[in-house]
C-alpha cells in the first residue's frame, strides 16, 4: 500500500487535501486546543484509507509521469480544497442553526450579557448557544453521523464529485448553500420559537402586574422567574428537541446526498 501512495503521490495528495480541509471546518475538529499536528495525521488516515477506492481516472491527464506539478496540478489541488470546504462549512451551518437558536431566546430569558468563548463555533455565543451546541455535538457522536459522515460521505463524495464539479455545477453549489444559510434561521426559528413565545406572555404578564401594582418590585423578581422558567420549559422540550436534532442532521445529510447526485448527473451531461 505505501509503495502505491509513493507511486502516485500527486493523486494522494488530491485525497489528503480534501481530507485536511474537511477536518479544518468540521465543528468539533476545527477547535483550536487540537494541535494541527494532530489534524493532519488524522487527514492524512483518512486520506490512507480511502485511496484505495477513489478513481482519479479523470485527472491523469494532468498529472505528469515524472511528478512534476503544472499549473493544472495546482487547480486540481485547490478544487479538492474547495469541496472539502464545502463540506465541511454545511455540517458547521447545520451546528449553527442550534447556537443560533439559543441566541434568539437568550436574551428574553436575561442571559444576553452572559457570553462566553466557545470552543466549537470559535466565537462569543450566549451561554443558552452554547448549551445547545454541545447538545447537538453530544447527540451528532452518539448517533454516528461522525462515522457515517467519514466513512460513507466522503467516501461518496470522490465518487460524486471532482474538482470539474465546481465548475460545471457552480450554480448547484451557490443555490445549495443559500438553502442551507436559509434551512439554518428556519431551524433556529422552530427551536426557539416556544421558549420565545412564553416569555414574551411571561414579560407581558408581569408589565401589567407592574402597573396595577408598583409597590410589587417585579423589576427585581423578573429576571428570576424568567429564567427557571425558561429552564424548566427546556427540560419539558427536550425530548423534542433532541428528536428535531436528529432529524436536522437527517435532512442535512441528505441534502448533501441530493447535491452530489445532482453534480453528478450535471458532470456526465
């Protein structure tokens, strides 16, 4: 196996950089605390593994016999780069749609000041965000979607797609990622929507009780009310919540599925 990855090196490292683009974007691996060390050799496994079963047929004409690169080489290279980009950037959208959701309600439950770094987004997320974010990663592992997204996505991918796809299928690719931007407001929206809407009755109810009777201070005894009972819709929500994550990344994957069959068919034609 080494002795056909030094053989055909430049075919190998169209597969590795793919490989090390999706890594970078994906949500759990992008984390800076992982070394990149670390990155590449988990891309360059990948990358070993999966070399076997791709076919390049299409790129051998610009590949030189003797291994030296032409500019051809190098759009190839940055292609591949592209597509594992693309990727990768989907599944972090589909994260995105939970964060997001946490955001809309936060700051109706009091915690709009409370923002903290987060490890997954690499960017200040409100602490509800947050929490629905390390949710959807903990629900994305235990269900296997990593394993599937490694193992039969990716694999899928260099059967579907080339770096000719971004080319001849540029407007999928445009539209495909507008629906997904478009898909991760529409998700957020539904998850917040019932902890938004019961604490905008909540605020409502104790601004009448405000007027009717001053002498009551709800200015002080709001903020608490507001959050256990966010908390505790939440606990009641959660089931559902957890079944519309896993449906999420249910409709996310085949959306993907959809997209490379279509650059597929858009390639042969």
């Amino acid at each position: 196996m080494l002795d056909q990855i030094v053989a055909r090196a430049p075919v190998y490292l169209l597969v590795a950089v793919r490989c090390f683009a999706l890594v970078m974007t994906l949500p759990f691996f992008s984390i800076r605390t992982v070394s990149r060390k670390a990155k590449l050799a988990f891309a360059g496994y990948m990358a070993y593994l999966i070399f076997p079963h791709v076919d390049f047929s299409a790129y051998l004409p610009y590949i030189h016999p003797d291994g030296s690169f032409s500019l051809e080489y190098i759009l190839l290279v940055i292609g591949e780069a592209m597509l594992g980009l693309i990727t990768g950037l989907y599944v972090t959208m589909i994260f995105a749609a939970f964060s997001t959701a946490g955001q809309f309600f936060a700051f109706n439950m009091g915690f709009s000041a409370s923002e903290v770094y987060d490890a997954l987004s690499q960017v200040e997320n409100p602490l509800m965000g947050q929490f629905f974010n390390l949710i959807a990663m903990l629900i994305f592992l235990q269900n296997d979607w990593a394993v599937r997204l490694f193992s039969q996505a990716l694999v899928s991918s260099f059967d579907a797609l080339n770096a000719f796809s971004i080319v001849s299928g540029g407007d999928h690719l445009v539209s495909f990622m507008l629906k997904g931007l478009s898909k991760l407001f529409a998700d957020a929206f539904i998850i917040s929507l019932p902890l938004i809407g019961v604490l905008v009755l909540i605020s409502v109810s104790m601004g009448i009780l405000s007027k009717a009777a001053p002498q009551m201070n709800l200015i002080s005894e709001g903020f608490p009310i507001m959050i256990l009972t966010a908390f505790f819709l939440i606990l009641l929500l959660m089931p559902s919540l957890c079944g519309f994550f896993v449906s999420s990344f249910q409709s996310g994957f085949a959306n993907l599925e959809k997209l490379m069959v279509s650059l597929m068919n858009s390639g042969g034609a």
